[in-house]
C-alpha cells in the first residue's frame, strides 16, 4: 500500500477544498481526505456561520486545515484562484481540487494521484460516469454541450470538461489569466492550459448525486447556461484569432 501522505510531500501537492454553505458535508469530506493527506486548504467562500461552526466542532486548532476566508461569496472560480494563489505561497506545485458538497469520492485521489504521477505536467481531469441511474439530465445535457465547445476550441477531446476533481500543475496556472468568477471558471482554466500547451488527461471517478430532495446545489440552470454560452463565443473567437494561429506557428518551428 503506498505512503501518500509522502507522495503529497514529495512531489509538493495539496488538496483545494472551496467551500460555500456545505456545512453539512464539509467535515465528512474533510476527515476522507486526511486518510491520503494532511495537505489542505479550504477555501470558504462566504459562507454563512454555520460552515465554520462545523469546522471549529470538528477540529481542534492543531488540525484545523488551512483556511482561506473572506466575504461575500464570490463564486467557484474566485475561489479557486484565491486557492492557487496560497498554494503557491505555501510552495506547493500541485493541486487536486475537490467538491465540499460530497459528490466527490475522496477515495478516489490515489486514481487521481496514479494519473498524475504518470503524466506529472498534465493537468488531470477526473471524468465522471455521465451515465449513471442518478446523474441528473440537465447535468448531462450541459456536459455534453462543454465537451463540444471545448474539443472545437482546442481540438483535445475529454469525457468530462465540467467535472471539478482534478490535478492542476500550479507552475503553469497563470494567475492573471481572465478567469470569470463563477462555474464556467472550470471550462476557462481547461481552454487557457491547453492553449498554453499544458497536456490535459482524465481518469475515471465516482460521483454521488443524493436524492433531489437532500441535494444542495447553487447552479442556475438558466442564468449559468447563459453565461457559459457567452463564454463558448468568445473563447471560439479567442481560438480563431489567438490559439489556432498559435498552434500552426509551433508545427512550423518543429
């Protein structure tokens, strides 16, 4: 059975948590994640109360994660720069983000960390079963859109352009890139890095979707469809006039 709590260490990765009103969940995902690596930082992003409430029951200060706090919410993709941005501070070279919300399986980080252990200047997708009896339909629908416009703007083809559980390669993750603060934020850091050249991969993960009832989601179906529909537009655009250009260039210096 591998060390990852040393292969964490060795090879400088962390695990980004963003985090908004999951208090119900967090702890759970939060103690799961500790079984592989102590390498946490939890992003909240202004959250009410009770999600630090949770944290403070639940751990002493000795084992409280690293936190970054701040109010008001400002969105997934805010929230995961901000968690780039103290990475980096802390010197790590690497981040798998993962959900609060419990979709996400901690169990399935050492697939994630063999994926990128094999391709460690990649950028690491966990591709979920978009198949499954409880993935909900506008779910699938609107990842079927995302994988669409992705592979038409970067000519990669993933199963998954929407899923949050990845591995970033910190080093190549610019912080100033124009990053949008919301849900489409995952589909531009996709575009950027492999217009960069970043190599991107998947690998398989579990997802759980709870009953309708118990499922704690914040995506608008119709105002975040829109924006991420704009944003299709111009990212298109951006490759006609930037990354195709681009790309031919470097098949000509080969």
């Amino acid at each position: 059975m591998k060390d990852w709590a040393a292969i964490f260490d060795g090879e400088r990765a962390c695990v980004i948590v963003p985090t908004y009103n999951n208090e119900r969940t967090i702890v759970d995902v939060l103690r799961r994640i500790r079984a592989y690596t102590r390498n946490i930082i939890v992003v909240n992003d202004g959250s009410t109360p009770a999600t630090m409430q949770a944290l403070s029951a639940a751990f002493d200060a000795s084992e409280m994660p690293e936190m970054v706090d701040y109010s008001p919410n400002r969105g997934k993709g805010y929230a995961l720069m901000q968690g780039f941005r103290r990475a980096l501070e802390l010197g790590y070279r690497y981040a798998v983000t993962i959900d609060s919300d419990g979709q996400h399986f901690p169990e399935d980080i050492p697939s994630v960390m063999d994926c990128h252990l094999a391709n460690k200047d990649a950028l690491v997708v966990g591709s979920r079963n978009l198949t499954a009896d409880n993935m909900p339909s506008k779910n699938t629908f609107a990842n079927k859109f995302s994988n669409f416009w992705f592979h038409l703007q970067t000519g990669i083809r993933l199963e998954d352009t929407q899923s949050g559980y990845r591995i970033y390669p910190l080093e190549q993750i610019n912080l100033k890139w124009p990053i949008t603060p919301r849900y489409e934020a995952e589909l531009e850091l996709l575009v950027f890095s492999a217009w960069r050249g970043v190599p991107v991969t998947s690998v398989p993960v579990r997802v759980y979707y709870p009953p309708e009832g118990e499922r704690v989601s914040h995506f608008r179906p119709f105002w975040d469809f829109f924006r991420i529909s704009v944003l299709n537009s111009i990212l298109t655009f951006g490759a006609l006039l930037y990354y195709l250009p681009v790309k031919l260039l470097r098949s000509l210096q080969r």
